[in-house]
C-alpha cells in the first residue's frame, strides 16, 4: 500500500471534525435503541470506508 503525504487544512479538519461528531452521535443514538455493541460500529465504518474510498 502507497503512503500518502496529504496534509489537511484548518478547513478541512474542521470539515472532518464535525462529520464525526455527527457520525459519533448517531452511533451513540443507534447503541441506545439496539444491542449494538463497538465492534458492530467498528464494522460497519470500516465497510463503509472500503466502499466509498477503496
């Protein structure tokens, strides 16, 4: 796998920082009404990551 060099900018780290404070919250908000556990989480991000950016 290549190794990347890209640097974000403020912009763009406050662009990711609230996405995933809108992703954390709906997970926290899915845990509540399901049986999801982390690892569930953790699944489903990482298939969407594949999905999206692979």
């Amino acid at each position: 796998m290549e190794s990347s060099n890209w640097k974000p900018t403020e912009e763009e780290r406050e662009v990711m920082e609230a996405v995933w404070m809108q992703v954390k919250g709906a997970c926290e908000k899915l845990k509540e009404e399901t049986n999801a556990k982390d690892e569930h989480f953790k699944k489903m991000l990482q298939e969407m990551a594949d999905r999206y950016y692979s």
